[in-house]
C-alpha cells in the first residue's frame, strides 16, 4: 500500500510505522487516520512480524490533531461521526472504536515517543501496551486549553496508568511534562537519552520478537487488556481454560526443548 503521511518497514520480526509529516510536528490529521490503521492491519496479518513500534519522524512524535483542521472546525456543531469499519470482529465492543482498536492488535504495540506528544497524540501513546520515551519528549493533554474535554477514552485510559490525581491534575492544567516527571509517575516505562533512543527501542522490540513467543505474547496481550473489565475470579477462570491451550501448543513445546537444549528459541506462533 501507498502511504501518505507515515512510513513502514519490517525487519527482523518488528514493524515500524512513523508518522511522517515532520513539518507539523506529525500532527494528526485524517490522511494519518487511514495510514496508521491500514498499516496496524499489514501489521497484524504479517507472520513475519511480533512486535509493532509506533514513532515520530523529526523532532517531535505527534503534536495531536492539526491546528489548522481544527480552526476550520471551530464553532460549528459537528454531527454525530460513524464508527470505523471494526478492526477485529471477536474483540470486546470497547476495542472496536476509532482510536481504542490498538488493543485488538493482536501484538504487542511499543509507542517510542522520541519528542513532543500532545492532544490526541498522548491518547495514541496511552492505547500502545508500553511507552518508551527519550530524554526530549514533552508531554501535554492540551484539551482543557484548547476549551476542549477529555477526549476520545482518556478519562478511562489515564487514571489507570498514572492514578486519579495525576489524571486529574494532566487533564485539569494542560500543562507540560517532562520525560523525568513522566517516568515517576508512571506514564512512560523508561527514559532513554535522545542519542541512544532509537538503537534501545530497537534492540528491545528485537529481543520481543526473538526471544520469546508470539502466541505468549497475543494471548498475555489479549488477557490483560480484557482483564480491565472483569473481577479477579474471571480473569483466574479465563487464564485457567487459556493455560489448557497454552500446554498443547507448539510453542509451549519449543518453550521446554530449547531450554533444556541450551539453544536459541525458534518459536512459530503456533
């Protein structure tokens, strides 16, 4: 597929998608929409890939939604939007929404937020299952300041990740945050310095997609995402009946011999 407003490449198992409009600092816009689901879906499909990396070209990771869209759409009453063909029919109704079918991609989704995330920028970041952030990125809701709401599921998203008063004071204030504040609250995994960000994020989505299995990895992926809605008796009663499945499988196989060989894994997904 032709893209317009990212770029995508797989190696070595990981798939990359880049936001690539550097000039706007990547701001969102519908052409970026189509782009990133079309290319989550390649991803998604392709055997050869495991693990999905979403960045920013240039500076910047995404300065959320185009400002100069946005100007164009002030004071008028939009009318009600459609919801986006599903991404994935079996996933729970929650995922199947224009923004929230990041956790019906059934692989793991590492956003490497390499500078400035803001708006609906730092909603996409909070859909991914682990954050990495280099020393330069700056985070920032910005919708209270732009007379906006908490948009498009981070009032559910936001609190779960970083606690209710840090959700509230995020949202409240608009205000900026930098990567060492954003790491001692939880809201990126690590801080790597800018000039090493690139080859870490690499190396860690390679060691995913090689050392270990991609169906332990769909199947964690799915649990844990499906576990927000369910009480701990259910989420036991699932993970039993998956444990079932889980000892049949190739992979499980594979798991036992090449530690018991003392080898590198070659797990199939299987």
């Amino acid at each position: 597929m032709d893209y317009s407003d990212i770029l995508y490449e797989v190696e070595a198992g990981v798939a990359v998608i880049t936001l690539n409009r550097p000039d706007r600092l990547n701001a969102w816009r519908a052409e970026m929409d189509r782009d990133v689901r079309a290319a989550m879906r390649a991803a998604a499909d392709d055997e050869a890939v495991r693990v999905v990396v979403l960045t920013g070209a240039g500076r910047g990771f995404c300065a959320g939604a185009d400002m100069n869209l946005l100007q164009t759409t002030a004071g008028a009453r939009p009318g009600r939007a459609a919801r986006p063909a599903v991404f994935d029919e079996a996933a729970r109704d929650d995922f199947k929404r224009q923004y929230s079918y990041f956790p019906a991609v059934p692989k793991p989704i590492l956003a490497a937020i390499n500078g400035p995330c803001a708006g609906l920028g730092l909603v996409l970041t909070l859909y991914a299952d682990l954050r990495f952030a280099s020393d330069a990125a700056v985070f920032t809701t910005a919708f209270s300041r732009r007379g906006l709401i908490a948009e498009h599921g981070i009032s559910w998203l936001l609190p779960r990740i970083v606690g209710f008063a840090h959700a509230a004071d995020l949202l409240y204030s608009g205000r900026k945050v930098l990567a060492p504040e954003a790491l001692s609250m939880g809201l990126v995994s690590r801080v790597i310095p800018i000039g090493e960000f690139t080859a870490e994020v690499t190396a860690y989505a390679r060691m995913l997609a090689s050392e270990v299995s991609p169906r332990s990895l769909k199947e964690m992926k799915r649990e844990i995402w499906n576990a927000q809605f369910q009480g701990l008796g259910e989420a036991i009663d699932i993970a039993n009946a998956d444990m079932r499945e889980s000892l049949v499988s190739e992979d499980f196989k594979e798991g036992v011999a090449h530690f018991v060989e003392r080898r590198a894994p070659a797990f199939t997904g299987r």
